[in-house]
C-alpha cells in the first residue's frame, strides 16, 4: 500500500510502499478514503519551529477487525 511518511524529525515527508503487518488482537485495519494535512503536521517538517500536537481528520473504512475490538 501507499504511505506518506515521515522517517525523521525536521525531514520532508515521502511516499513509500509499505507491506501492512497482519491485524493484531485488538486492532482494526482501516483504509483512509481522504485525508487533510494541516499545518501542525507541516511543523515536523520545519527545522526552525516548535513541535506541537499532530491533528489531521480522516475519512476512513473498516476493513477488517479482530477480537477485542
């Protein structure tokens, strides 16, 4: 599947294929239908500004589910 991830404070993010690890008890794997990226994700990127909290809203769908869940 298709990540764009941040490996590295004060990095640009990238694109990435990953290989998702089975879900785990407990755990849902969920497919993000749309996502928006606001400014505080941006500061991990800046290597001059303070770090704050990352909020991002997401539309997602459950894929699959284990027990616990």
């Amino acid at each position: 599947m298709k990540a764009y991830r941040l490996t590295q404070f004060r990095q640009p993010a990238a694109f990435a294929d990953v290989d998702p690890r089975p879900v785990g008890a407990g755990e849902v794997r969920v497919r993000v239908e749309a996502a928006g990226i606001c400014m505080s994700d941006l500061h991990l990127q800046m290597p001059d500004y303070p770090l704050s909290p990352i909020h991002r809203e997401d539309q997602k769908w459950v894929l699959s589910s284990r027990p616990g869940t």
